[in-house]
C-alpha cells in the first residue's frame, strides 16, 4: 500500500488522481489532502478518502474546514498555510506526491517533496519553470522520482528509452516534438483577438483544465512553459525541441531519432492515463479512459505553429535561451497579466505585451543561486506587471 499527498486535490488534476486512486484502493491510501479556499469540495473529498491531513490556505478557511469535518464525524487532521503544505509533501506516511497546485505557490511545497526524496508527479510546470536546475538538483541529490503528468512530457517519458535519464545525450534523439492544440483561437481572424472574452478563452476545445492553464492555452503561454519544462526534464536545449500543431489532440508528444524513426503516444485527451501511468510507473493501471478509435477519429492533422499569432509562444523560447531567472520572471508576468485578463482589466493581446515589457524591465541573473534570490526575482516581475497594468 503507498501513502498519497495530492496537492491540490480540489483541482481539475486533483479531481482527476482521486479519480484513478478510487479504482486502486488495493494499492493506494490517502495521506493528505490540500486545497486553497474550495473547503466544501475538499471536506467532500476527505469524506470519501478519509486522509489523515487536510491543508487549506487560511486560518479561516481552516476553521470553516475543522466545522464541516467534525459534523460529519472525521478525524482528518486540519492544517494551513506553505509550512504545513510543505510538511505534508514531505511526510515519513507519504511515498508519492501530486503536485497540482497551480502556479508559483506550488514552489515550495513541490521543493519539499524533491528534497524528501519522493516519487513526485509533477503536474505543477510553473514550479520547474521557475527554479529549473535548483528543483533538478534537489531531485537527484536527494534520489527523488520525477515522473511528468503534462501529457506531453508523459508522452515524451514513454517515448523515451528507459535508461534516458543516466545517459541523456547518448541515445541518437534527434528532436522533441511537443504537440499544441492552438487552443480556441487557432483559426480566428488575429484582429478580432482583442475582444476574446474570458469565458471564449478559458473554453478549451479539446481539455477541461483550471482557468490559469485555459488561458495559457489559448495564448499558447502553456506551450512556452512546456517547452522549457521540457529542457528540464529531458536536457535537451530549446534548438532541439519544436512545437507541432496537432489540433486533435490524440497524439500526446512525439520523440524523433537519427535514424528517421519518430515515436509517438496516443491516447484520448484525458489526464486520467498520464495519472495513471505515473502512479503505477513501470506498472500499468486502470486509468478509467475510453481506448482510442482510430477508425472514428479518421484523420490526425498538422501545421507549424504561427508566433506572429501566438507570441506568448515565443517569449518562452527567448526566455530559455536567455537562460538564468529569465523563465522565473516570464513565469510571474504571465500569472499576473493572466489574472487580470480573467478579471477583465486587461485585453487578450495585452497578456503577451505585459510580459514581454517585464522581461524587458526587469534585470534578469544569469542563474538560479538559491530560492531566495528566485522568489526576489519572482516578487519583483509581479511589481512590474502590477504597476504596467494599473
Ligand atoms: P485548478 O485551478 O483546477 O486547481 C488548482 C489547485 O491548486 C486547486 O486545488 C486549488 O485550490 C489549489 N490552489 C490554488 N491556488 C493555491 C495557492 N495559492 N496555494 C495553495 N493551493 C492553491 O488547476 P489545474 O488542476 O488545471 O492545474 C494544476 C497544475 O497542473 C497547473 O500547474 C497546470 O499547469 C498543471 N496542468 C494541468 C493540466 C490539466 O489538464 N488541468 C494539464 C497539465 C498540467 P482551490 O480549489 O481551493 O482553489
Ligand atoms: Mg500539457
């Protein structure tokens, strides 16, 4: 039996695990829970899951949490704030961590799994985008698993060689083809992008997600972290990763090899196989997934992605090769400038414009020499962006 802390549980990655984890209850038991403020949803998961922890964000939302369990009669212990979501990643109980808590306040607490040496399935892309060599030196100074739920680095991990990751240059890959959806603006007129609203941009014509990655889908923002994502995981430079556009979304990534092979993984798009596969890795599980009808589907297309349209797409690639906290601070604008686009302060085509006068602005360091110096560069692209938007 294997202890399991889902950070983030509320989440649609959340909602997803504990999907999988309720068909396996042979192999898995629930050790801790995490959410922010949702604590109906999460008192209702600790119902069924019964976990020994519970975190949420506030002293208040922890009262509120504490009253709801003890009606139903629950002895979930209930905790608050990054210390205890960094103690319940870390805890003896727990061989496995989610991590799928959205953004840069999944930092710390992924960190801390790192650093206790866990199998740690990292669904969270802004955390290693932020800190990148720093979280992958904690990994394996620590002999932590690092196993990809982005569907397409899952893709890329299956398509990989199995001893990839001790002998990483020596394989004969040619290139990493990341596929893209385009998201819900692939084909719309590029002048009209200005009045999208948020409820058109967060609705992903092939994925339901939360409503930061939606957008980061719709600028393709998402595809930028996961190329850099990519760098990190597979230590390929950004020369050797490329986006494809794949509007199905059937085919999860690709891996091409000198000899003219490309290796591909297919599956519906849902996150339930990158999850399961992950958790039961190098087993396989039920995932709860449809198999895929290639007979029905009929036709996979593709085109090269457009960064005139998508320019989100391509401060990500700038970020990468300028290297160091350049990623941290493209990471933090675009949290910001997401934000206020889904608050209705700032126009669609202002989110890539925002970021782009961030990275302009801000006095980028040629590496990451701690999380302290990281979380300073972090606090200092938010002012930026704030003060660009007011
Ligand atoms: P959601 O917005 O659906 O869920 C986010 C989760 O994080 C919720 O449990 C939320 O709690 C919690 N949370 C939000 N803010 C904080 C905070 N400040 N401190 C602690 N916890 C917080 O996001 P997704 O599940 O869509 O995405 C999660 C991560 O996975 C992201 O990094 C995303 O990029 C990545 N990902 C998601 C995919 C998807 O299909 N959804 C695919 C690939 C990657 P509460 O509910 O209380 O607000
Ligand atoms: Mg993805």
């Amino acid at each position: 039996m294997q202890g399991i802390t889902i950070l983030g549980a509320t989440g649609s990655i959340g909602v997803s695990t504990l999907d999988v984890l309720a068909r396996h209850p042979e192999r898995y038991s629930v050790h801790a829970l995490t959410a922010h403020s949702r604590v109906d949803e999460l008192a209702a998961q600790c119902e069924q899951f019964r976990p020994a922890v519970a975190v949420v964000g506030t002293a208040d939302a922890a009262q509120r949490l504490s009253r709801i369990l003890k009606q139903k009669g629950l002895h979930t212990q209930v905790e608050y704030g990054e210390a205890a979501l960094c103690a319940v990643a870390g805890a003896p109980e727990c061989d496995v961590v989610m991590a799928a808590i959205v953004g840069a306040a999944g930092l710390m607490p992924t960190l801390a799994a790192a650093r206790a040496g866990k199998k740690l399935l990292l669904a969270n892309k802004e955390a290693l985008v932020m800190s990148g060599q720093l979280f992958i030196d904690a990994v394996n100074i620590n002999g932590a698993t690092l196993l990809p739920i982005d569907s397409e680095h899952n893709a890329i991990f299956q398509c990989l060689p199995h001893d990839y990751r001790r002998v990483p240059h020596q394989h004969g890959i040619a290139r990493i083809l990341l596929t893209a959806s385009g998201g819900p603006f692939l084909t719309r007129a590029v002048e009209t992008l200005d009045t999208v609203t948020p409820e058109e941009a967060v609705a992903h014509p092939n994925w339901v997600m939360g409503r930061k990655i939606s957008v980061d889908s719709a600028t393709m923002m998402n595809k930028g972290l996961e190329v850099i994502e990519a760098h990190w995981l597979f230590g390929a430079p950004a020369s050797q990763i490329d986006v494809v556009i794949h509007p199905q979304s059937v085919i999860h990534s690709m891996v091409s090899y000198v000899d003219g092979s490309v290796l591909a993984q297919l599956g519906n798009p849902d996150m339930r196989t990158p999850i399961a596969h992950a958790l039961a890795y190098p087993e396989r599980i039920v995932s709860g997934v449809e198999p895929l009808d290639l007979a029905r589907l009929a036709t996979l297309d593709f085109a090269a992605p457009d960064f005139d349209r998508f320019p989100c797409l391509k401060l990500a690639y700038e970020a990468l090769r300028a290297g160091g906290t350049a990623p941290a601070v493209l990471n933090a604008a675009n949290e910001i400038a997401v934000q206020a686009f889904l608050d209705r302060r700032i126009g669609f085509r202002m989110i890539d414009q925002v970021i782009a006068r961030v990275l302009g602005k801000v006095q980028i360091q040629s590496s990451v020499s701690c999380v302290d110096s990281l979380l300073e560069q972090d606090r200092l692209a938010r002012l930026e962006a704030y003060a660009l938007i007011d």
